[in-house]
C-alpha cells in the first residue's frame, strides 16, 4: 500500500515536472516581437531567387496572363494550404521541423527528417548562387557592366577555380552572422531593413523597364509597355488540354519556390509565432507580399528583356536569364544600363540573402531543438556542412565536372543533382506527408484550432479543409509523378 503510495506520488511529480519542463521551453524559445517582424522574415524567405528568376520565364512562356490567373488561383487555395498548415504546425509545437512532426505524432518523426534534409540540399548550391550573385553586383558598382554581357563571362567565371570559392565564403559568412545574432537582433532586425529596401528596388526597376524603348538593327521598334502586354494579357492561342495542365503544374511548381513551402522553413519560423499574435491576418500579409513582388519580378525582367531581345530573349530561365540575358540587357541601354544593372543585383543579392537566411535557420533550429546545442555551435556545424557542400558545388564545374541523366531527361552537373532531388522529390514528398499527416491522422481541426486561437476568424476555414484532406494530396502526386519523369502524358 505504501509502496503503491510512492509510486504514485512520483508518477504525479513526474508528469508535473514534465509539464513545467515544457511550459518552460517555450517561454525560453526565441519568438518575434511582432507580427510585423514574422511578415517581413517570411516575405523574405519567399522571395529569393525562384520569384526573379522563373516566374517571369514561366509567364512568359505559359501565355502570360493565363499564368498569372492560374498562379494567383493556386496561391489563394493550395499555396494557403501549405502555408497555414506549416505555421500552425510551428506554433502549436513550438518545435523546429526535425523535431514539431514527431510531436505532432511520434510514429511521423521520419517527416520531420525528410523536411530538415531539404535545407541542407539547398543552402551549399544557394550560397553559390549567393556567389555569383555578388560577382555581378560588383561587376556593375566598379563600372565593369559591359564586360559581364560579354558572350564567355559568365562560363568563364564559374569554371574558374578559386573565385567562386571566395565569394562563396563570403556570402556564407554573412548568412551565418545574422544567423548566429538569433531571431531578434538576427534575422527580424535584418528583415526589417532589407524588406523595405528590397521593395523599393524592385518598384523602381519596374517602372523604369515600363518607359524603356528600343529600336534594333532591322529598324523594329519595341517598347516596354509592348512587353508589359505579353507579360499580363492571356494567350489562348494553340491552348490544348495538355498545355493547360502545363500550365497549372508549372505554377504549382512555382509555389513551392514562392511561398517557401515544404522546405521546413515556416514551421521554424512558426514556431517563433507569439500565441497572441493573428495567424490569419499574418498569413494573408505573406500571400499578399509574396504574390505582388512575384509580379512586380515579372514587370521588371519581361518588358526590358522584350524590348532588347524580342520575344527570343525570353525563352531564357534561371541562371542563363540572370547572368547571361539580363547583363546584356543592361549593356543595350547604355551608360544608363551600369547604374540601372548595379540597382538589379542589388536587389537580387537582398533577396538571395534573405532567402538563404531562412534556409539556414531551418537546419540550425532543428540541431537545436533535437540535440540541445547552443545557436553558435548549431550555426557553426551548419556553416561547415554548406561550406563543404557548396565547395562540391563549385569543383563540378571545373575538376569534378561531369553530366548526368536526370530521369525527367535533363543533363545535370552537382548543383542541379542537389536541386532537382530537393525540389523535384524531397519537396513534394514532405507536402504530401504533411497533407497525409494533417488531413487524415491528427485530423484538420488540430491546425483550425491553432490558427483560431486568441479569437481570430478564419475566414476560408471550409476552404481549407476540403484542399488538405483531398484536393492538394491529389494535386502534389500528380506534380511529383510529373517531376520524376513518370507521368509524360500531360
């Protein structure tokens, strides 16, 4: 009977203590001041690379307005989805992604792994681009802008061996201080002035690409305002069924990239939410932010690049876009194009910082949360693992150069291994299991209730539901199967 006694008080005590143990975890962890600082962090995340240099190519492509009606669809519906079900996984948990799906539902950890393996594909290849990024900026602050539109800059600078090396370092640095400084005086401080920024530059850029005009060799005249027309008025010429379902999967894709879903970034950044804080209002303000600067992207990079190089110029995506259409661009204009060109890259290494700032955070919160490490030996053994991934990265395009078949038939060196099984398969794998895993296991109403909290409405709650528990799982398979080079028929 005694014995039963003390077993019972020590249960008791036991369950007490690990209940305080947990309520002062949370009050220990990091969170934002404000709603304010959760939006810009956030924004910034979203807008990277991705934003500047594929929406424009893929709206270009995929009959311009068309796209864009189809983008901001998806984005108010299953980008929504995505992106409350991650924050919200993030507050309720107070967790990093390693560790937030285990508690959600021990036997899902492996879905946590998965989400934190993301990031740390993408940091090392990122922070190369960070790299390349900083050349060109440099390039056009010291005058050099006519040289980097030269034909064999770019191919030139890459292979070279100890360049890209150093720039890389540096990019890298810079990530891992503001990383190291922690949320507050970190990463919120440093969103807060860069954002604003950010925004201004790509507002400026934009309206000046709307008042360019050129004449070429043939005596064509182009203006940007023409290119402005291609850019937002849909083409339904030669649309088949197959074509729409292109369409309506590359803007998925394009999410993906847009919202910084599936990568376990907004569930860290989640779990950084004060409870009292409206998740609704917050989660709008991104959509909203991310979906302008999106299009704002597609007005500064469309209409020049139409008025320089026809309709030819924009059929280039992705790097070839960015450093190798868009420098001679800049060199068309003149003495103007050095100025306007230091102004783009600029622009584009803020975003590319505060997009790899989030990368980063994704991967130190979580060594972090499961290993008990300080923020310092955490960023220092992330830092370490992107250094010697993105040095990898660096050598396949010089000692360690070789191509590869990708199974949706490209040719690939290291970086774009790292990227298609990050973005091809890792990504949609995650959003399927966490679709799985809200929708069908812990049930919708775990999420709603988060996102309610405090009194806050949720105003496409019956939306929501529906997209998590059928509609987006189908969605993501069909992607996934598209990606991997299984499904060919749309």
């Amino acid at each position: 009977m005694i014995v039963n006694s003390v077993k019972s008080q020590y249960n008791r005590e036991y369950i007490i203590s690990e209940g305080v143990e947990e309520i002062m975890e949370k009050q220990k962890r990091n969170s934002f001041s404000g709603s304010i600082g959760f939006v810009l962090a956030a924004a910034g995340s979203a807008v990277g690379l991705g934003n500047i240099w594929r929406f424009p190519y893929l709206a270009a492509k995929d009959g311009g307005g068309l796209y864009l009606v189809i983008y901001l669809i998806l984005a108010l519906t299953f980008g929504f989805t995505l992106l409350v079900t991650e924050i919200a996984i993030g507050r309720k948990t107070k967790q990093s992604p390693l560790t937030a799906y285990s508690k959600l539902q021990s036997k899902w950890g492996f879905l946590g792994v998965l989400a934190c393996l993301v990031p740390i594909i993408i940091l090392p290849y990122y922070c190369v681009i960070g790299g390349w990024v900083l050349k060109y900026f440099l390039a056009f602050l010291t005058g050099e802008g006519l040289q980097a539109a030269g034909d064999d800059y770019f191919t030139g600078f890459i292979t070279q061996e100890v360049s890209p090396m150093v720039l890389l370092v540096i990019f890298l640095a810079v990530v891992s201080i503001i990383i190291i400084l922690g949320v507050n005086n970190g990463i919120e401080k440093f969103s807060k002035v860069l954002m604003p920024v950010l925004i201004l530059l790509v507002l400026g850029i934009a309206i000046f690409s709307l008042t360019i005009s050129h004449t070429d060799d043939q005596g064509v005249t182009r203006t940007g305002l023409e290119g402005l027309k291609i850019y937002v008025v849909p083409d339904f010429s030669g649309l088949t069924v197959k074509g729409f379902f292109t369409v309506l999967l590359d803007a998925m894709g394009q999410l993906f990239f847009s919202l910084s879903v599936a990568m376990g970034i907004m569930v860290a950044y989640g779990s950084y939410v004060k409870d009292d804080d409206n998740l609704v209002r917050s989660i709008n303000q991104i959509e909203i932010f991310d979906t302008v600067v999106a299009f704002l992207a597609g007005v500064m990079i469309i209409p020049a690049v139409f008025t320089f190089m026809g309709r030819e110029g924009m059929e280039a995506s992705g790097p070839s876009l960015m450093f190798v259409s868009l420098p001679k661009v800049f060199a068309a204009m003149g003495k103007v194009g050095n100025v306007i060109g230091c102004l783009f890259f600029a622009m584009v290494l803020f975003a590319a910082l505060t997009s790899a700032i989030s990368v980063m955070e994704a991967v130190v919160s979580s060594l972090m949360d499961k290993f008990h490490l300080s923020r310092l030996k955490a960023s220092l053994i992330e830092m370490g693992i992107a250094l010697i991934g993105g040095i990898a990265v660096c050598l396949g395009y010089n000692k360690w150069y070789f191509e590869f078949k990708l199974p949706n038939g490209a040719t690939a060196q290291i970086l774009d291994i790292m990227d298609y099984l990050s973005n091809n398969l890792f990504m949609p794998l995650v959003a399927i299991g966490t679709c799985i895993l809200v929708g069908w296991i812990i049930k919708p109403k775990t999420i709603v209730d988060e996102v309610e909290k405090g009194g806050a409405k949720f105003g496409r709650r019956g939306l929501y539901i529906v997209m998590v528990k059928y509609i987006a799982p189908v969605l993501l398979v069909i992607l996934l199967l598209k990606s991997v080079g299984i499904l060919t028929i749309i």
